[in-house]
C-alpha cells in the first residue's frame, strides 16, 4: 500500500529492465560471434556486465544493467523501489546463533534532511492521525548531526549482528538525498518481515537532561495502525536493549523522562504505530548536553552503544 499521493516513480536504475538485454539488441554482432564461438560470446558478454559503468566497452543509448548508475537511486523519487531499504553486504553471511533472522536498523533521519524541507514537512499518514514525512534529528552544540551519528551506529550494529549470522536491513544507508517518510521507514521492517526493529537515535533537550531511553510502542488502533500484537515482544525487546546498553555503555537511564526506568510509551510515533513487527526507538543520549555529547561523538563510544543494541537484539531473539 502506497502512503503518499504522488504520481509513481520513474523506473529506477536499481530495477532490471524490462527490455531485452542490450547485446540481444546488436543481432549482426551477436550472430557473427556466435557463428564463431558461442562459448567466447558468452565470455564476452559476461565480462561486459561485470566491467560495469567504469568500462569502455560501448553501450547503446537507454540500456540499462543492474545498479549501473550509482547516483540514479539518489536521483528518483523515494518510493519502496528507489531508495529502498539496503541491502546487507555481498558477502556471505557468517553462521552463528542468528543464521535465519531478520533484523532491520533503523537509522533516524537523514544528514540531507536540513535541505529539503519542504519534502520532509509533508503530511503523511500514521494510521491514528497525519504527521510530518520526517524531521530534521538535532545536533550536538559543536554541529556533530544526529542522522550522522544514527547511521555511524547502525553500520556498527549491522556488524555485529551479522557476524552472528542475521541478515540486517538498513532502512537508509546514506544513499538517498532525504528521508525516508516515517511511514516507509516502517514498512520496510514490515515487509522484510523482520524479527527485530530498532531505530536508533539521540535526544536534543537543554542541557543537564542527560542518559539514555527507550520508546515502546503503546497500545493504538487506527487507520492502518494496530499495534497490539507488537505492544508486547516491543517490551521485552525494549527491556533487553536498555538493560544491554547501560552495561555495555556505563550509561544511565534517562534523568529527565520515564522515571529513571529508562522505557517510556509513546503513541505518537508513526514508525511505532504503523509496525507490524517488534519494534523499539532508542534515545541513546542527549546532544545538547556537553557530557553525553562527548560520548555521542566519541567513535569508541559509538561502538559499545552498537554492542549494547545488538546484545539487547541477540537476547530477545533468543541467541
Ligand atoms: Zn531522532
């Protein structure tokens, strides 16, 4: 189901085309080399594909291969085929105690959002009312941006994860120049069908407010939101993530909001409230503060937050 109304999205370069594969389309060379050696056709051919977009060889006006054009998924328009979700590394994946689990990362926002306004500012609907596409994220006093510090950890957790044996989806990996909606940013744990959802962020309230949260999915029903299936593994996800996250990081719960639990509920989210699978945000700290800052920008503190997310991941997925 489409979310928002704009008109569908030119094909994207990330999609295989329809049309008959270029060298099909050159019947008196394809012919000739066949009529010669088939097998070396078949080489060349080959060798044609994998020298990708940094070849010589001539290609025809309008062909178009697989993820020829790097910068052409950035250029469509954002949609569940142009700048989708990531796709894990190529690399074969590790087998371990999560071999067969899908986890999806969610990095808040987007280090474009500051420049498209008024594509972030779009109403989208949530299921129990309409919101904002996506916001901006804060920054930390010296300029370090939430979105960057979002992604930084996620790659960390992916990492981890799929060293045991997960297959991880980023919702974004820096490749789209805004976005994506936060209605999108659920479907796409929705349709990956995921075992675990995390979005992982920092806060951006006035200094002294200081520690980390988690947000759980409250109980609504609205529209195309329903959470009470998730409302509970989302709690028992968020209780490992939290508990993780202050051993690994030495951080405490938040001062400031959920009653030193370091859990709060929140009704309002629409990456909560439009998932169907376990799902959790986690506040990892407050930007504004000068002393969360200075972990927050701190790479090794970076990854003892992403070691927290992916123990709390690997507990509540039993491995
Ligand atoms: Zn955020």
């Amino acid at each position: 189901m489409r979310y928002d109304d704009s008109p569908p999205p030119p094909e994207s370069a990330s999609s295989v085309s329809p049309d008959r594969p270029w060298f099909a389309r050159r019947p008196a060379l394809a012919v000739a080399l066949a009529s010669l050696a088939p097998t070396c056709l078949a080489v060349w051919v080959l060798t044609q594909v994998l020298a990708g977009p940094g070849s010589d060889a001539p290609r025809p006006a309008g062909a178009r291969l697989a993820g020829a054009s790097p910068g052409a998924a950035a250029d469509a328009k954002p949609s569940a085929s142009a700048g989708g979700p990531s796709a894990a590394p190529a690399a074969a994946p590790a087998k371990g105690p999560l071999t067969g689990r899908t986890v999806v990362i969610d990095p808040g926002h987007n280090t474009g959002n500051f420049k498209h306004g008024r594509e972030i500012d779009r109403q989208v609907d949530i299921g129990t009312h309409r919101k904002e596409c996506d916001t901006t994220g804060t920054t930390t006093n010296s300029g370090y941006m939430e979105a960057e510090f979002s992604l930084d950890v996620a790659h960390r957790a992916r990492a981890l994860l799929e060293a045991k044996g997960a297959k991880v989806v980023l919702t974004h990996d820096g490749e789209r120049p805004w976005g994506p909606c936060i209605d999108e940013r659920a479907r796409i744990g929705n349709e990956a069908a995921a075992d675990a959802v995390v979005s992982v962020h920092a806060d951006g309230v006035s200094s002294g407010n200081r520690g980390f949260h988690v947000i759980l999915p409250a109980r609504v029903k609205g529209g195309a939101a329903d959470t009470a299936k998730i409302v509970g593994p989302s709690r028992d996800l968020g209780e490992r993530l939290a508990s993780n996250f202050a051993r690994t990081t030495g951080s405490s719960p938040a001062n400031y909001l959920g009653s030193g639990t370091g859990l709060v509920v929140r009704d309002d989210l629409g990456g909560l409230n439009l998932s169907t699978r376990p799902k959790v945000f986690i506040e990892c700290g407050n930007m504004r503060d000068d002393k969360d800052a200075a972990q927050l920008t701190s790479p090794e503190w970076r990854q003892k937050a992403a070691q927290g997310i992916a123990d709390g991941i690997t507990g509540f997925l039993g491995g």
